[in-house]
C-alpha cells in the first residue's frame, strides 16, 4: 500500500515545531475558554489559575479536567465558546443514559475536520482516484458526514450510502466499485458474513482498504477482516467531544494511531489524575487546540491506551497512541474480577469453529453474578453433534477460564442469530443495574 502524506508540511513538523504549536496554541485556547465559557471562568477561578499562567503545553498540568457529566450538566449549547449565530452544524452522540453529548462546529472547525479527517484517509491509501464507500451512520453521529467531508476534501468519488440495508450495501460496493470502505469493525464483519452468504465473489470487489472505527477492535479482528475483505484494515479513532472520526489514525506502519497534534494536546493519566510517562498505559486526555466553536480543556476520554513517541517509518512526526481496546467504563466486575469484553473476544477468537459474533450476558443470581456468553457457530459445525458441540463448549469455558480468570457458562448459538448491529456493536447486557 502506498504511503500518502495529504499535508506534508502539518505532518512531518519536527517535534520541537510541534512543541512550538502546541504552546502557542494551549495559551489561546484556555484564553478563549475562559472568556467566553462560563463553566471555565469558573473552574479555573476555583483552581486560582489565569490564562496568563498557561505559557507552554507543560502548563497543562494546570488546567482543569472536563468530564462528560460536565457536558450534560451544559446541554445543549451551555459549553458554546461563539454566540449561537456562528456555530454552522451541530453533532451529538447518544449516550447509554440520559441526554445525549453535543458539539458545535465553526465552519472554521468544519474545515479542521475535513483536512484531518483527509490526512487519516491518506494514512490508508485513499487518494482522489479512490472510491469511498461511507457505511457510517449520516446523522447526528459523526461518523458519516465526517468521512464524507474528509475524502470530498482529497478529492476521492465518495459514496454517501450511510448504514443499513446490507443487501443494497453489497451491491453497490460492488457496482460502484468502491477501492475504500469506512464503517465500524462489527459492520464490516456483517458486511463480510453476508458476502460469503450470497456467495459473492471477492475478484468481483475493487476493494483495498478498509477505515473501520468508532469501537474497539482487536489485531485479531482486523486479520479477519484482511482476509475476508481482501484488504488492509485501518483502525481511524475520534469522539464527538473532540470533533468526531480523525483525531488519531493508525499508518501503513501498524505501530500505533499518529494524533493530529497540531491541533489536539493529548495526556495519558493515571488514577490519580497525574499524567505519566510516554509508553505508560492509562486514560487518554485531550484538549483541543484550534476549536472555536466548543474548546474542551482536559477532556477525559476514558479510553485506555498509552502514547509512543519513538519516530515512525512512515514519516509522520505527530505522536502515536496505541489502539484503544478497553474503556474504563466498560470494565465489568464480576465476582470481584476486573474484566473487560476484549479479554473476552480475544480469547474467543482463539478458537476454532465459532464466528467471531458473541454477546455477553451478565446476571446476578443471589449474591453471585453470573456470565453468560453466547457465542455464534461457524456455518460448517452446523451439522455435528451434540456431544461434538459439547466438547466444544467445554473448550470455549475452559479456555475463557484461563484466559479471563473467571467461570463462564456458554451458550452456542445458531449462526446470524446474535442481535446485529449497523452502527456500534452491543456486545455487554449487565442485568445486574
Ligand atoms: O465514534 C467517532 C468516530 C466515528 C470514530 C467513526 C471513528 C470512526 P462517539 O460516538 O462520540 O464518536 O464515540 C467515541 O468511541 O471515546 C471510544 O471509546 C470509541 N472509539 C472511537 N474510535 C475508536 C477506535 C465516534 N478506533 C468513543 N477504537 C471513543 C476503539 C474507539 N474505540
């Protein structure tokens, strides 16, 4: 695959020009924060610290946290930095509970998004002579319009399909010749099941890469992908909060998501809210340095992963975060045990004769939690049996057992029969809340 820079000059800055950025940068931005959002005025009054102490992005350290309550707290539009007549377009993402998270964009943050959402795409080979199928959610979720925006930006033939109807999807894919795909993992994996259904036959399809995000995934996944799809998978990271797909985007390199950082600061944080050395896991923290139309200082993202700032073959400077496979909310703890549903399906995907399809179901009976997993069949076990599938099961528990540290009951499944998802995949029921 050839490695495309969209925007040399941005993309290979020397670390110490980023340096440069980012200090000039974080010094406007908590200015512009904390004269038009109240909500800053506020925090950063209550911490005694002034615009004027922010003089380089070490001075990070200290400005305040937002969390995503505090987004709730202000909706809808109560972290706005601009008066209402500037903000061009507005997102939000639908949380578990309660209100959804919104932003508001500055048709100068729209161009922002396009242009690093161009760069991410490139990462992946998409050029103007690319067709890009967009399978993500057009809507509220960032997902669509994001992609869009970003290869109409390259130059690319883009294909605003947006998902459901996997049926039409397969044939337009196909039709269209589309070269690119961009949807979440567990759609593609949806995407992949109903090709081999119908038989298609992969010479047929144009494709080479696919821009898959939005969840986490696992290297395991994204083999399965590559061989089903016949293309190189790309893991594309970004929150709504942040501005939506393209803050971070895995390189031909796989060694880890490059952050655009000449326009978002990235931390990584221990427990105790203290930031920690380069190559240290923990909860990523981002504030962003160029958005007008709602700056976020010190946004908790809860996802894990851990920065490495080792040069990149690629070329790009910009640092590299490792792919993001747990949340900190999502952690279940069951029986006391810290588990989280990648350790799952990692070791899940050991195994052979199931599909990469599972949900996990977790209960409390008494005083004890209980898991379930349901874990769909391979097509080619439908015929064995019962005592065949028994085994099997018993491999799967001892295996999950080993691996996760806790006793599961598994349940197989007939092949498609787990719920599917267009968007997100929904891979947790904790009955237990
Ligand atoms: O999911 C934006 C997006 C759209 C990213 C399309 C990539 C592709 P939200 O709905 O606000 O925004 O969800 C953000 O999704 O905090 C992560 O927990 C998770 N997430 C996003 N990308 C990845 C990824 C979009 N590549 C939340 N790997 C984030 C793992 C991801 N998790």
């Amino acid at each position: 695959m050839e490695n495309i820079i969209f925007n040399p000059a941005a993309e290979t800055l020397s670390r110490d020009e980023i340096h440069a950025i980012q200090s000039r940068e974080l010094q406007k931005v908590t200015r512009r924060a904390y004269d038009n959002v109240p909500f800053y005025r506020r925090k950063m009054d209550a911490l005694g610290v002034k615009p004027e102490d922010i003089k380089t992005a070490e001075d990070i350290k200290y400005l305040p946290f937002t969390e995503k309550n505090d987004l709730r707290d202000n909706y809808p539009f109560g972290l706005f930095a601009v008066p209402r007549e500037q903000i061009v377009r507005v997102h939000a993402s639908s949380g578990t509970t309660g209100k959804p998270t919104v932003a508001g964009y500055t048709q100068n943050d729209l161009d922002v998004w396009a242009e690093l959402m161009a760069r991410s795409l490139s990462c992946a080979g998409v050029n103007k002579n690319s067709v890009v199928h967009v399978a993500y959610g057009y809507g509220l979720f960032t997902g669509g319009l994001g992609a869009h925006y970003g290869a109409e930006k390259i130059g690319a033939t883009v294909i605003p399909v947006s998902g459901g109807n996997t049926q039409r999807q397969l044939m337009l894919l196909k039709d269209f010749g589309a070269t690119a795909l961009a949807c979440t993992p567990s759609y593609a994996m949806n995407l992949a099941d109903a090709m081999e259904r119908e038989g298609m036959d992969m010479n047929e399809i144009a494709l080479q890469a696919g821009v898959f995000g939005a969840e986490p995934w696992s290297e395991h996944m994204r083999d399965q992908l590559e061989k089903r799809l016949h293309i190189k998978a790309f893991d594309v990271y970004g929150l709504t909060e942040m501005m939506g797909p393209g803050v971070a985007m895995d390189c031909v390199e796989r060694c880890g998501l490059h952050v655009w950082e000449d326009h978002f600061l990235p931390e990584i944080i221990d427990e105790n809210l203290k930031g920690v050395p380069y190559g240290t896991e923990g909860e990523l923290v981002f504030t962003t340095l160029t958005k007008e139309g709602m700056p976020l200082l010190r946004y908790r993202t809860h996802d894990l992963s851990s920065l490495d700032i080792a040069p990149c073959a690629c070329g790009r400077t910009h640092v590299r975060m490792r792919r993001v496979k747990a949340r900190t909310d999502d952690m279940l703890i069951i029986r006391g045990v810290n588990v989280f549903p990648s350790q799952i399906e990692h070791s899940l995907l050991k195994i052979s004769g199931i599909a990469p399809q599972y949900q996990i179901v977790v209960d409390r009976k008494g005083s004890l939690d209980t898991v379930e997993v349901q874990v769909e069949l391979d097509r080619t076990l439908i015929g064995d049996t019962v005592r065949d599938l028994e085994t099997l099961s018993k491999k799967i528990a001892s295996q999950l057992a080993s691996d996760v540290l806790i006793s599961c009951q598994v349940k197989l499944c007939q092949p498609g029969s787990l719920p599917r998802s267009e968007g997100k995949a929904k891979r947790v029921i904790d009955n237990r809340k």
